[in-house]
C-alpha cells in the first residue's frame, strides 16, 4: 500500500483535526495563554496526529502486503481465506468476513456444478456403453447375412462405433489418471493389434499394411495408444490416395522410441500443419473432403500429453502424411 494513497484517504480526517487545533488555539487565546504555550500544545497535537497515522499505516500496510504475498504463492486463489489471519483492525475484519462469505458461496456453487458435471459424465458414458450394445448386434446380423446392403450397412455402422468411441475416450480424457495404467507393452504388439482391429476398412480400401517394427518395449497404457493409433488410421483412410498405402516403422534413440506412420495420402497444406493438433480445427481437407470434428487430433495431442509422450506431424500435399510418437524410456541404473 502507497502511502500516498493512504494519505489522500485520510484528507477528512485532516481536515476535521486541522479545524480541531484551530479551536484549540482560538480558545487559548481568548483566555490569553502565552505564545510558547500555544506553540508547545500545537507542536505536542500535530506529533501524536503524525505519529497515530504512521502507526495505523504501517500496521495496515504490514497485513495487506503480507496478504498479497500469501495470494501470488496460492496456485488456486480461491482457497485466499483459508490461509488469512482475521486483522486487528476494523476495515480488515470487514474484508476478512466479506471475503470468507464469498469464498464459502464460490465453493458451494463449484460443488453443485461439480455433482451436476459428474452426474452428466456418469450419463454420457452410460449411455456409450449402452449404445455399443445395439450396433454390435447391427454388425453381428451384417455379417451373418452377408450381400451388398450387408457390407454397406457394415461399413455406416462401424464409423457410427468410432465416432461413439471417440466419444467415449473425449469424456474419460477429462478423469484421465482413474483410468490409466502404465506396463511395458511390445510395441510391434501394439500396432498389430490397432492395424487389425481396423482391417475390414484397410482391406476395403485395398491396403496391405507394411511392418518394419524393432522387438523394443514400451512404458505406457496399451488401450490409449491403440485408440490414438486408431484416430490416425481414420485419418489417413478419410484422406487417401488411390493406390492406399500406409506403413509403420521405429527407430530406438538413447532415451526415446519414435513410432512413425506414414501413409501416402493427399497430404495436408503446409499453412495447415502447425494447428492440425488443435480443437476444432478441420482445415482445408476438412473442409474440402468432407465433414470433420477436428476432435481427432486434437484428442491424440491431449492424451500423448497425459502420457508424457510427443506427437508430431510431416506432410507434404499431394505426397503423404506421417506422424511421429515418441515414447520415453526408462533408464536402468548400472
């Protein structure tokens, strides 16, 4: 606190106490006091006046500095009156009361948004997983009539399954550390497995996956990197070329796996690159091909950065497109 401004709060007070030593020396001298007198009693005023101010500043410039100093070391400064001492002084009591009524209706009204939130989220993926129920079936009556409609209806409801998936992992992103689990997993495994589970639209568009994977171990939770897998083979499907080709391949580093895939697909435009990671962004593909969410993306981004592992991009328009995962390894003492 200024201690101009603290002073140009108390110009009423002066003002008051000025017109107070006025009458004090008016009335000395109706009753004909001596002059050293009246200048010892002005001099005695206007030095306990200074002094009681001087004492009032520094008491209230000592528990408002120490309040903004507890306030720039609070990450969440709503929890400010937790940690406050009540001041020994009336306008600081009256900020501490007003501040902790404040604070006390702030947190009832963040727990009520909370359970409603929770609530919601709780329904959402409820009804996910009630939703999967019927398009399984849906898929399991495709393919035991199998014909023309059948795979065409197979083909609508398995990206109605993805779009619910994706879906579900954007809800669970939001509580992530309740559902994660971190093994080594075989990396080749892990690929493998996210290649066949989307290998009905990998032969329908005529592609035959290559593998050139190194028998190296992971540190990370196999579900969610066979869904960021599965989010960037939607991709280079959405966005292929004829012939379709696509091919995975590692390089070992000293503290890192970098996982490539590359594909060879329409490519994105080079002013596109940089924001491809980012929500709702569709681009100029998005636009041009098709509907997009530009939710993919950016839920690989989030969740490799939950997991403490880097995804990155190279594309060239027109030639093909590959995105880099790089898992960090653990380090053995010895």
């Amino acid at each position: 606190m200024k201690i101009t401004d603290f002073f140009k709060t108390k110009w009423i007070f002066f003002l008051l106490q000025t017109a107070l030593l006025a009458f004090l020396l008016f009335v000395l001298s109706f009753f004909d006091v001596a002059l050293s007198i009246k200048l010892l009693t002005a001099g005695c005023f206007l030095l306990l006046l200074f002094f009681s101010i001087l004492i009032e500043y520094f008491r209230k410039d000592r528990y408002y500095r120490k309040l903004y100093g507890l306030l720039d070391g609070l990450e969440q400064k709503r929890f400010l009156v937790s940690f406050m001492e009540e001041a020994d002084f009336v306008e600081g009591r009256i900020l501490y009361d007003i501040l902790k009524q404040c604070t006390k209706s702030m947190n009832d009204e963040v727990a009520a948004y909370k359970a409603a939130n929770q609530d919601y989220r709780d329904y959402v993926e409820t009804w996910i997983h009630e939703v999967k129920l019927p398009i399984s079936c849906l898929n399991m009556v495709c393919q035991n009539h199998p014909g023309a409609l059948a795979e065409s209806i197979l083909e609508e409801t398995q990206k109605i399954d993805s779009y619910v998936e994706q879906a579900l992992y954007y809800e669970r992103s939001t509580n992530f550390e309740k559902d994660y689990i971190i093994h080594g997993v075989s990396l080749a495994k892990i690929v493998t497995s996210a290649v066949k589970k989307r290998s009905r639209q990998l032969i329908a568009a005529g592609c035959v996956p290559e593998f050139h994977l190194p028998d190296c171990i992971v540190y990370t939770d196999a579900k969610w990197i066979d869904f960021i897998l599965g989010q960037l083979l939607a991709n280079s499907l959405k966005y292929r070329r004829e012939p379709f080709h696509i091919s995975f391949s590692a390089e070992c580093r000293e503290n890192s796996i970098i996982l490539k895939m590359e594909d060879n697909g329409i490519g994105i435009p080079k002013q596109d690159i940089p924001r491809i990671f980012e929500k709702n962004f569709t681009g100029e593909n998005g636009r041009k091909y098709g509907k997009s969410t530009g939710i993919g993306l950016y839920l690989c981004k989030n969740l490799c950065e939950k997991m403490n592992l880097t995804i990155a991009a190279q594309s060239e328009e027109g030639k093909g497109t590959a995105f880099f995962i790089t898992f960090p390894t653990i380090q053995k003492d010895g």
